[in-house]
C-alpha cells in the first residue's frame, strides 16, 4: 500500500462552547475517491473546511505526504494542492466564469512592475475546461449570479481542475443538480480518481456514494464512527451507521 | 486600430446609466441657460469644471470603497486635515516640492488610520468612519485653534494652474488618476479582487483572496487621492476655513451613487462617478445662480442619492438583487 497523499490526526474544532469535531482520524488516498456521510450537523463541513485552510483545527494536526502542515489561510491549502469546492460555492456572483475560475491565482504579466490580467489566456483555457466538461453555457462574459446551478457547480468544479489539485474535495455537489448534470458530476469525481487525484465527496445520497466511493466514512456528531470499504459493505448498513442503530455506533457512543 | 476600439468599448463605453446622466446634465444647462442669463458663458462653464476637481478625485477614491462594500464618511474632513497640512508648509515658506507631496502623504496616512480601525480594528465601515469625523472635526478646529489659514503664498497656484501643451495641469492630473484607477479595476488581479469582496466577504476569503490587503490598501489609495484634492484645494483658494469639506463625503457619495455603483458592493462604473460628479456641480452651480441659496446645495444632495436609491429599489434594479434572487 502506498504512502496516503494526506492524513488528518486527532482533528478536533470548537466553536466557544460547541465541539463541531473531536477526535478524528483520517486517510486519504490517491486515485480514491472517498466518500464522508452523515447526518446534518455532523461535522462534514466544518471537516473539510479544515482541510481547505478556511477554518484552523482546534487539535490534532494535518500531515501530507509526510510532512506537517498548517494551512492559515485558503491560499496555503491551494498551494499544497487542496482545491475545495464549497458546499455554499464561494463563487462571486458579479465576476464572470474566467474571473471566477482564476479568482486569486489569476494569470498575469508584469508591466513596470504592475500585474495586469492576461485576460485573453485566462479565457482561452476555461473554454477549454468547460468543453472538457462538456458544460453547455452560451455566454461566458456572463456573470455567474446569472447562470443556472448546475452550469454554477460547473464552474466550481472548473475551478478545481484548473488548480491541477492532487486532492479535490466537493461537498454535495449534485445536491442541486438535476439527473443528467448529477451523472456528469459522478462521472468527473471517477475521471479525477483515475488521473491520480485524491477525491473526497461528501453527499447525503447513498446510492449515488456507492456508485463512485471506493471508501466510505461516516460521521455522527463531530466524531467518526465508521470507515468501510465501499465493496465490504452495503446500502442497509450504511443507513445504520449515519442514524445510530448499527450496534458499532452504539458501543461507540455508550464508551464515550 | 484594435487598440483604439478596446479603449474605447472599455474605458469610456457607456450604459443606459451613463447615458441618462450625459442627458441629465446636458438638460439641466439648457434649463439653467435659459433660467439666467449669467449662466451660458465661458467664465461659468471653467467654474463649474473647477470646482468639480475635488470631488471628482475624492469620487474616484470612493467608488472603490463602495464597490468593496466599504464606505468613509470622514474623507471631507481628511481632506481638511491634508489641506491644513500643506498651509502649514506653504505658510511656513516651504520649498514647492514639499508643498505637492505633503497632501498625498498626510492623505495616505490618514487612509492607513481609517484601514487600522476599519480592516483591522473590524469596525463597520460605516461606524468607524463616523467615529472618525467626529474626531477628524475636532482636530481641525484645535490646528486652526478657531481662525482660517488665508493668503497663503501662491507657491502651488502658479504649479497647479499651468498648461501643459495646452492641456490644464488639473485636467491631466484627473485624466490620469481616472486611467491608473480604471487600469487597476478592470485590468488588474486587485480589481478582481475588490469586486469579489465587494459581492461576498466570506466568498472572497474561501477563493484565496487576501482580503484584508486589499481593503487596507484601498483605503490608502482614497486617502491619498483625496490628498491630491487637497493640494488642488489649497492651490486654487489660498485658504483653509474652519468648515472644510463639510458637505464633501456626501456628495461623493451622492455622486458614485448616481453614477452606478452599488450601495451594497460588487459593482461600479468609474465613468458614471465622473458623470455623477459633473451633474451635482451643474445642479448646485446653476440653483446658485438662478437665485437659490447655497443653504440648499445639501438639500439637492441628499434629495438626489434617496431619489436613486428610492428608484432603484422600485424598479428593482438594486444591484446585485437579481442574483440574490438567483441564489434564493
Ligand atoms: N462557523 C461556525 N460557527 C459556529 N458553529 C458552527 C460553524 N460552522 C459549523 N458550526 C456547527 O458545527 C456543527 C457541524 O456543522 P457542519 O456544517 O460541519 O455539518 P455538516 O455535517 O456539514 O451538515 P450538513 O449535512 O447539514 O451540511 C453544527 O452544529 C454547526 O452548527
Ligand atoms: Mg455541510
């Protein structure tokens, strides 16, 4: 077995008063998709956020291939290859496509010292993206606020791709999307897989995990219960360990 | 060829906004021609340009803010505090070259005051601000110590009222202060920046955007053109009165306002400010000579910016209201 691309020790988050995550252990591994399941208010979010530097954990620390790391800001996880795409999107709804998908690492030259946008490029290799994705969006000087949710989640998922990220993180990204946009979705988190990437795919929708997750992760209030190979396991038992009847969770929960 | 098109469909294209301002402006000289006879001439048409200077850097300066979701309410008094400043030196005997950088300096450090309790401090923009008139007002008073600075040596005037192959210093200077903050805007990784930040704060951090940077250096970047305006200011009347720049922060507002930008950030027109800034002097400039008081000039003022946003609303154009509706 290969070295995992990341590795989460311990990783705990308050909020004041609120334990959002304790004690949690995880491996990621390349050309793997992963999936995280849960009910509302597990800690899937708050999770992830941790691992795209938007949020500082509490405890515990990150180690990617090997080597600690501490992310202080979005930019730092980017930089060591994390690209996240958010469960609320954090696209800007006033910038246009090409704008959104470069939005802070933008391609530039320097004039006098001054960055100026290569505007020309940047639009060149979005329309790129987007036909790899086989994204149908007729105008894309548009601004994204005008644009339909599926085409939005193309966008971020354009945005991911352009970062060449060895780990793609997406938190329910068909949760909006109608049938044909969600096997596309799928069928991507497979592609990214294939290419080396590691993927991790949080979705309340089980049937949709198990035709893409080769791992699957469950989380119950801020802890991990469960870690099953997506073929060692099945739909019945799954369902059991995100509500708390599987007798695994219960002996979990009565130790703690 | 290409070039010249770009320039043109970028730099100075123009909206149905703009459009309506352009129109405005012209309609209310023909009212004003025909409502007084002192008005159509060439001595009143420089007045009017002359004293939009000011407010047409100050305007620049405040677009960006707006446009971040930003605002300074305090940037009349700054530019008192900068005029005081550049009294001082000249009164002083200063040499010239001091005389032109110590308004931009005292502008930059006063925008690096407001970005210390607004971006770092978190104070709403609005409040801080605020806060900072009050205090802002009172140093004007205890420098002045209750009198003006008048007949201040013409050292600036005869720098700043020169030409330049025919073209008024102050036209070039706002002609360039227009380009370099246009480039910045449109051109520029910042501009993208502000725009995110502008649209969503959060949204702007989770993309990667230093978002405290930018909104530091933005403010930086209105205090010092307001410094600039102060030099111009000083230049042109000779003299530092105790109300400086009272009524400044609102027409600014007033005027960016007018010209497009959002109230709400995200969205801005640079040109719509110049337009926006011609129109409220025209109007104050031309009620003053049909006979209305100058007491009414905050009236005009505050009646437009409720009148826009009032309209706005209605027509439910408030920007960026379409794509919170998308994302309902
Ligand atoms: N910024 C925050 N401040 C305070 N509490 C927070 C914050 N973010 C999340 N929480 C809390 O942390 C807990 C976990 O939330 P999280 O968003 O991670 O859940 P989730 O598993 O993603 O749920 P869902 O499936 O609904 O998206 C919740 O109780 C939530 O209220
Ligand atoms: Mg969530």
């Amino acid at each position: 077995m290969t070295e995992p691309f990341l590795v989460a020790r311990n990783i705990a988050k308050r909020f004041g008063a609120l334990t959002a995550l304790a004690d949690v252990d995880l491996e990621i591994r390349s050309g793997e998709v992963l999936a995280l399941l849960g009910d509302n208010g597990a800690g899937k979010s708050t999770f992830i956020k941790i691992l795209a530097g938007a949020h500082p954990p509490s405890d515990g620390e990150l180690v990617i291939e090997g080597s600690p790391v501490a992310f202080s800001s979005p930019k730092d996880a980017a930089a060591s290859g994390i690209a996240t795409i958010f469960q609320e999107l954090a696209l800007s709804e006033n910038l246009s496509i090409a704008e959104n998908v470069f939005l802070g690492r933008e391609l530039k030259r320097s004039i006098f010292g001054i960055p100026f946008l290569k505007r020309k490029e940047m639009r060149q290799r979005v329309d790129g993206l987007l036909q790899e994705l086989d994204a149908h969006i007729s105008d894309p000087e548009a601004p994204v606020g005008s644009l339909s949710g599926g085409q939005r989640q193309a966008v971020a998922i354009c945005r991911a791709l352009n970062l060449n990220a060895r780990l793609v993180i997406m938190d329910e990204p068909t949760a909006a999307l109608a049938v044909a946009e969600t096997r596309k979705v799928l069928a991507l988190t497979r592609r990214l897989a294939a290419r080396g990437c590691a993927v991790v795919l949080i979705s309340h929708n089980i049937s949709e995990v198990f035709e893409v997750a080769d791992r699957i992760v469950v989380f119950r209030r801020g802890r991990k219960v469960a870690e099953r190979l997506a073929a060692e396991t099945n739909h019945e038992e799954v369902v059991s360990l995100i509500t708390g009847a599987h007798p695994d969770v219960r002996a979990l929960e009565k130790t703690n | 060829m290409n070039a010249v098109r770009q320039f043109r469909n970028g730099v100075i294209s123009m909206n149905g906004r703009e459009w309506s301002l352009l129109v405005a402006c012209l309609l209310a000289i023909v009212v004003f021609a025909v409502a007084s006879p002192h008005y159509a001439t060439s001595g009143n048409a420089i007045t009017v340009l002359r004293n939009s200077v000011e407010l047409l850097l100050i305007g620049l300066g405040m677009t960006l803010l707006l446009a971040m979701g930003g605002i300074d309410v305090s940037i009349g008094i700054v530019m008192g505090l900068a005029a005081i400043a550049i009294g001082r030196v000249l009164g002083a005997d200063g040499n010239p070259l001091l005389a032109l950088v110590v308004g931009p300096l005292v502008g930059a450090l006063l925008g690096c005051v407001t970005a210390a309790v607004v971006v770092l401090g978190r104070v709403p923009a609005i409040v801080g601000t605020l806060g900072l008139l009050g205090v802002y007002r009172t140093a004007v008073f205890v420098l002045l110590g209750g009198q003006w600075l008048s007949g201040l040596p013409a050292t600036l005037t005869n720098l700043l009222a020169a030409s330049v192959l025919g073209i008024p210093v102050p036209a070039l200077v706002i002609a360039s202060a227009y380009l370099a903050v246009w480039l910045a805007l449109r051109r520029t990784p910042y501009g993208l920046h502000l725009l995110a930040i502008g649209n969503s704060e959060e949204k702007a951090r989770l993309s990667g955007i230093p978002v405290v940077k930018v909104r530091f250096m933005t403010f930086v970047v209105s205090g010092v053109l307001t410094g600039i305006a102060a030099t111009f200011y000083v230049a042109t009347y000779r003299n530092v009165e105790m109300s400086i720049g009272s009524t400044l922060a609102l027409d600014a507002i007033a005027a960016v306002i007018l010209g497009g930008t959002s109230i709400l950030g995200g969205r801005c027109s640079l040109l719509g400010t110049v337009l926006g800034v011609l129109l409220l002097r025209i109007l104050q400039n031309g009620l003053l000579l049909i006979g209305v008081p100058s007491l009414w000039q905050p009236v005009v003022t505050g009646v437009l910016i409720i009148g826009v946003l009032g309209f706005e609303a209605i027509s439910n154009r408030l920007p960026l209201a379409r794509f919170q509706r998308a994302r309902a």
